[in-house]
C-alpha cells in the first residue's frame, strides 16, 4: 500500500520530476536497476546520486549504493512534501554545498560532512538511514591516516567525532586513547578506532578505561571476530602496519560487524568485568 501510495503522488503530484527521471532514466536503461520503498533505483557510471520524482541515480561503487539509495530516496520525499518549492529550498542550496569550490574546499580542508548540511541531513533520515556516531582517536603516527578515515566514513553517512590529535608533531597516545575510550563510555559514540604507530600502545590505553573492550589487530578476520566474541567497541590498528586499503577493510568489517550474544561469549565478558571489579 505504501509502495502504490509513493508512486501515485510521484506520478500525480510529482510528475514533472518523474518525467524528467524516465528520460534519465531511459539513457541508463543498460545499467543495474532495484527497487526500494516504490523508486526506481540505478546505479550509474557517476559519482554521488540525484533524485527526479520516482526515479534514483547511485553511483555504481561497492560500499556506497545502500546509503546513496536511502539518501536519494528521501530526497524524494522531500520533493513531494514542498512541491514547487523543493528546488528552491532544497534543490539549489544543495547544488551549491556540493559543487560550489568554496563549500567543496571548506568540506575538505575542515573535514565537514556532506551530509551534515541540514537538507541533507534530513534526507537521510527520510530515507531510513542511521547515522552511526563513530569516534576516532589518534597520535603523531597516525595524524594522516585518521584524516582519510574520517572522509571514508563520512562518505557513508557515520557521524564521526575527532578525540585524536590532528598535528605531525610528536603527541601522547595515551591522551588520545583515554578521550575516546570516555566517549564511548559516556554514550557520546557507539563505536571507535583508535590509531597509532602499531596499534598496540593506543589500544593499551583504551583498555585502562573501566568498561572499555579494545582489540588490535591488522587483518579483518580478527576485525570481525573482536565484535562478534568480544563485542569490544574500539577497534585498533597501526599506521606504520596497514596501508589505507587495508585500514579501510578493517574498519568496514568492525563496523558492520554485530555481536552474537552467544551464551559462551556473554559468559567471557562477565568474566571481564568481574576482573575490573576485583582491583
């Protein structure tokens, strides 16, 4: 009913837009196309999505097309909400914080969110996506690194808060890794990475915060397997071990990666905290 709802309005209401979406539409009738929530959906050659009534262009590029589906798809609901005036309110303002140099430079060089601009903010959350807070904590080693993580985590839509240090110059792991570890603590993000030369002095660090659970490591069956055992909320590695790719995999794998809630493994974890206890 809901999927019938959305495609009359689009078809109704919406109709210029969706014209414009099938002649689009018709030069990427060649691509992958799906469905979601009633839009029509395709992945094209291009960089970033567009919305035109019922139909969603995403860029064809693994990791990206789930996310850029629900963004697009929310800005379609944004347009049957406000009409004519989608383009006005909408459509130019995010035209302008996209291509304009100086918003795009601005993004860059201060590592903003695309889609922390509140229209687009609001399509995300239209469109069904949760936007994990993710903090990331780093030293000297690392500053580069962390940088290209935050951008890599942005671009699919985590909220990411900077505890680390953001200069070459020589720092302190340990102030690094305790500011996350008490953000995670104090609910201010769900998950973290922390990052340093090896990976193993700033997860030493995290682990001294009561309630903390952090794993190094710099392949990703260990990434996936310190959440699903441990449920451990920081993953670590090294700057000097992993390369970006590398870092990148680790990071997706530890982030999508749910806790089983095995009984053996609850079990484990008890026995952690009892530990803590006990000093």
């Amino acid at each position: 009913m809901k999927v019938f709802l959305y495609r009359f309005l689009q078809l109704s209401w919406g109709l210029p837009q969706s014209i414009g979406g099938f002649l689009l539409y018709l030069r990427y009738i060649k691509a992958p196309h799906h469905s979601y929530k009633g839009s029509i959906v395709t992945n094209w050659p291009k960089k970033g999505g567009i919305s035109l009534g019922m139909f969603t262009f995403v860029e064809d590029r693994k990791g990206r097309q789930e996310y850029v589906s629900k963004h697009e798809y929310g800005h379609t609901i944004q347009s049957l909400i406000l009409g004519p005036l989608y383009l006005i309110i909408v459509g130019i303002p995010s035209f302008i914080w996209a291509n304009i140099p100086y918003f795009r430079n601005k993004r860059e060089r201060k590592h903003i969110a695309y889609n922390s601009f509140i229209v687009e903010k609001l399509a995300d959350k239209l469109g069904g996506n949760k936007n994990m807070k993710v903090g990331i904590a780093n030293d000297h080693a690392a500053t580069e690194l962390k940088f290209k993580i935050m951008d890599y985590l942005q671009n699919k839509g985590y909220e990411v808060i900077n505890y680390g240090f953001d200069t070459n110059e020589s720092v302190d792991y340990p102030i690094a890794g305790e500011k996350l570890a008490m953000g995670i603590k104090n609910g201010e993000c769900e998950l973290g990475i922390a990052i340093c030369g090896t990976g193993v002095g700033i997860s030493i660090a995290c682990n001294k915060v009561k309630g903390i659970r952090a794993g190094a490591c710099s392949e990703t069956k260990t990434a996936g397997l310190i959440r699903e055992h441990n449920n451990a909320q920081i993953i670590c590695f090294g700057a000097r071990v992993v390369d970006e790719t590398k870092a990148y995999e680790l990071v997706d794998t530890f982030l999508t990666t749910p806790f089983s809630n095995g009984e053996r493994h609850l079990k484990r974890i008890n026995m952690l905290k009892e530990i803590e206890e006990r000093q």
